[in-house]
C-alpha cells in the first residue's frame, strides 16, 4: 500500500486526453466538497504540463465557483494565453460533469539575476517543528484517543501538520485570541525531483490551514462547529525554489472578517527563516 505522499504523488499525476485538455482524479471521501488545495494543485500541473519546463511557476490566482464532488474526475482545459521571452501565462478551466467549478490563471518566469534583493524578517521565532507534536498526538492527548473519522483521516493525510500554539478546545481560550495561526509543515514522505510536483503540492498544502485565522477569534479550530467555511479565491507568488517534503513554516493572520467574507494571508519559510511564498485568501463563512 503506498504512503500519503505516495499517493498525493498520484493525484497529481493527470492524465493527458487532448493537447490542451487534462483528467485528475477525485478521490471518493466523506467530505462534503472536493477539497480545494486539490483542485488547485491539479489545474497548476495541468497548466505547466502545456510549458517548456524551464520556467518556474512565479504566481497564480484563482476562484473557487462551485463545490466539487467527490469521486467524481475532473477536466482541465489549458489555454495557452502568452508564451514571452521572459514570461509564459496560461489560464485553466476546470470543468466537473459539464459546469465549471474553478478557475486558474499562473504564470510562468524564467530565471534571471535581480539587481537586488532585500526580505523582511519574520514576524516572530517559534519553536523548531520536532519539539512541537503532531495533530494527531495533541487531539489524543486531549480526548485520551483519536476518533475513528479522524484516525482514517490522519491516515490519509500526506501532511506532517505541527501547530506553533496549542489547540484550543474551550470558549475560555480563544477569549481575546488574535486572528494569527503558524504551523510546521511537510509532507510525510518524499515527492521525488520534478520542481512542479513540489510547486503543486505545496499549493495543495497552502489551502490546508490558512482559514483557520478567520476562525480562531470565534470558535475552538477543533471539536463542534458553529460557522462553516468556504474559499472563494485563492492567491500566490512564489519567490524562491523550494522542497514541499522539507519543513515550512505557514505563517497565518486574518486582518478582516466582515460581511460574511474573511481575508487571510500567509507567508511560508523555509527552515533559515528565507521567505518562499506569499498567500491570500478570502473565504466565505455562514453559521451552520
């Protein structure tokens, strides 16, 4: 039986129907919708399939429509907008049994040399990820063992996922709570060396947690729910090269809810503190 990272490996993988047009799975699973980071991941493989290759993947924007269905395939159409000398754009469609349900525009920059280059820190130092537990092991330390949905769950989960601050369980600890959330983050085992598989699962991963800012002034990130949550576009720019199977810090902060809309934006690191990707995304929340 392969691993989890073995098996995002896989989903990754499309499967090439037409010169432009791409089919990726939709695993059969319990959740309500397809989850995004997939579809997202799966369109940005669709559209740097239809490149040269020598061009990195530099940012991308994207809307979630309508929710997908599990279990279901899901086509990508690729359209090949601008191939510059410098830049290669590509807008993808992602079409779910004839209606559209997200879309993608990335775009490509081949590597050059900048006059400069200047970073700002990060906000602030946190613990290194292996003395931080695991999800798994901090719900089992609250609950004395892990449910059997959340189990098959972890099982599953090609993300090792390490929460900087604790879990919150109560409505006494989130009482004055910022809307800020870091995790540690990489996948459980190796994704090989293609650049655009860690550029794909990485987007895949940036959809994971980073609404959780939104929810942690409101309600335990963990346990019953009061307000569900849903992404409606999603934003990222990619600034150096980057392995989604070493650790990543996802540093996570909601500067705006209102209207029934969250903003949340993340910044990801590499182990050295070097900024990697830059993330936005606006989610929309409704009592349930």
């Amino acid at each position: 039986m392969t691993n989890p990272a073995e098996r995002l490996v896989d989903l990754l993988d499309l499967e090439q129907i037409e010169v432009n047009i791409f089919r990726g799975r939709s695993p059969q699973e319990s959740l309500q919708r397809v989850f995004g980071g997939q579809v997202a991941g799966q369109a940005l493989v669709a559209a740097g399939r239809t490149t040269d290759g020598d061009r990195p993947v530099h940012s991308l924007h994207a809307y979630f429509l309508r929710p997908g269905r599990p279990g279901v395939p899901i086509v990508y159409q690729v359209e090949r907008v601008r191939d510059g000398r410098s830049f290669t754009t590509r807008r993808v469609t992602a079409v779910q049994e004839g209606r559209t349900i997200f879309n993608l525009t990335a775009s490509f920059h081949k590597p050059e040399e900048g006059p400069f280059e200047h970073q700002l820190p990060p906000a602030r130092k946190v613990p290194d990820p292996k003395e931080l537990p695991t999800v798994a092991e901090e719900i089992r330390e609250h609950l004395g063992a892990l449910p059997d949905q959340l189990e098959r769950m972890a099982r599953h989960q090609p993300f090792d996922i390490r929460y900087v601050d604790r879990l919150r369980w109560s409505a006494e600890e989130i009482r004055d709570a910022e809307p800020r959330s870091a995790v540690w983050m990489r996948a459980v085992g190796p994704l090989g060396d293609d650049p655009l598989v860690h550029t794909c699962a990485l987007t895949y991963a940036s959809d994971m947690t980073l609404l959780d800012a939104v929810r942690i002034p409101v309600e335990p990130l963990w346990g019953p729910r009061a307000f569900d949550l849903a992404s409606l576009d999603h934003a990222m720019w990619f600034h150096r090269p980057f392995r989604a199977d070493e650790w990543f810090l996802y540093d996570q902060e909601s500067p705006i809810a209102t209207g029934g809309r969250g903003l949340a934006r993340g910044r990801i690191y590499d182990l050295e503190g070097r900024l990697l990707v830059s993330v936005v995304q606006e989610g929309l929340f409704r009592a349930l």
